[in-house]
C-alpha cells in the first residue's frame, strides 16, 4: 500500500501512545521507520501487515481494534494530508458519499497509479437500512471499514449502527448500516 497508508499507522500510534511506542512497534516488525515512509511511494503490503501485528502485540489490543481506530483515524487523517476537498466533493450526505466511494479513489490512481483500491456499493433497503457491500483483493480488512464507516459518520453530524453481517466469499464482506441520528 502508499507509504500514506503506514505514515497515518505512525500518526495514530504517535498521537496516542507517543514516539517511543511507535518505535517499539517498528523494531518488532523489523522495520526501518526511523527513516521514514514516502506517503506517494508504493509499499509491499506485507510492511502494512505487519506493522498492524506488531501495534497490535505492542499496545496489547486486538488486531481488530488496531484496525477499527486506524479506519476512524484515516477519516481526519486525509483531510490533514491534503484530502479535504476531495472528500467535500464526494457528497453532502453520507449516503451519497458512499456512492461515490470507487469514483473517489479511481480519481486519487490519477495520483497514485499502483493504487490497488476496495470497491463499495450500497444497496438500499425497504426499511431504511442498507446493504453495504465491500470488496477487495486484501484479506482481513473488514474492521478496517467498520471505523472508516465510524469515522465518516461523524463527519456528515450522523451516527450509524453497523452489523457485519457475512463474508459471502474471499474478498467480499456485507455490512448493514443504519443511520441512527
Ligand atoms: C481522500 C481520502 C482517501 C484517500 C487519499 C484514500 C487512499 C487510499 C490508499 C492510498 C489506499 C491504499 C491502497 C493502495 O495503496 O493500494 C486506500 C485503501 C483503502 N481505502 Fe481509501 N482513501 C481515502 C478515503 C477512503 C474512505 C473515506 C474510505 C471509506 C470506506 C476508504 C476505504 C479504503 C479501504 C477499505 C482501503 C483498504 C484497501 C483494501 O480494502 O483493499 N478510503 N485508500
């Protein structure tokens, strides 16, 4: 994945549990982060992995949980990066932003052309719920989703119930959200 993508695990390992902590974390993966990742340099997704496993021994937290905070955190931490307007294009709602989720990354490959993106879609529900679907060609990531959902949420002034609901094949998860507020 971008170095983006290790720099934001750096950012929320950094903001929360300081320096050192994030230190510890890379001698664990056994990675040079004292040098630093290049946020428009493409990256073996093993780093990315790994660096989630060792936070995760590290900070004695659940992958899951390292990776549920990372999802919420990458909502501002875009933004911060320079990411702002392009996520303000993307919809007014919440709804309609999560329509707009595989346009939006097909736009940032203009930038990143080893972009290997997740595809979304939404489908609508009789009773005012959606069936989210989430695609990808990664394994283990769906957590990943519920914080990023988390974290949008809040962006758009909305709070939603999220279920995960199966994995109906590799590379395929549902959600069902509801937006509560
Ligand atoms: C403008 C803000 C955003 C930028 C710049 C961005 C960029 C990226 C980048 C660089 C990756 C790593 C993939 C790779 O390097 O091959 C990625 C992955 C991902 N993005 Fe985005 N993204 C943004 C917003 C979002 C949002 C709002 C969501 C909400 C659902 C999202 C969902 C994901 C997921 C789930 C992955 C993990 C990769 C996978 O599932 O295979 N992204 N994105």
């Amino acid at each position: 994945m971008y170095g983006l993508v290790n720099r934001a695990i750096q950012g929320l390992v950094e903001n929360q549990f300081g320096t050192e902590a994030w230190e510890r974390i890379c001698t664990r993966a056994d990675i040079d982060g004292g040098s630093g990742f290049v946020a428009m340099e493409a990256y073996d997704d093993a780093i990315t992995y790994a660096l989630v496993g060792a936070a995760s021994a590290e900070l004695g937290l659940d992958a899951g949980t390292v990776l549920e905070s990372f999802g919420e955190y990458w909502t501002l931490y875009t933004i911060e990066e320079g990411y702002g307007d392009m996520l303000t294009m993307m919809g007014s709602t919440l709804e309609e932003f999560l329509d707009n989720l595989d346009s939006m990354h097909d736009r940032i490959r203009a930038t990143m052309p080893d972009l290997v993106p997740p595809s979304f879609e939404r489908e609508e529900q009789p009773d005012g719920s959606s069936i989210l679907h989430y695609r990808s060609e990664r394994a283990g990531l769906a957590p990943m989703v519920q914080g990023l959902l988390r974290g949008l949420a809040k962006r758009f002034d909305s709070e939603l119930e999220i279920e995960h609901v199966d994995s109906p094949e590799p590379g395929h998860d549902r959600f069902r959200i509801r937006e509560v507020r």
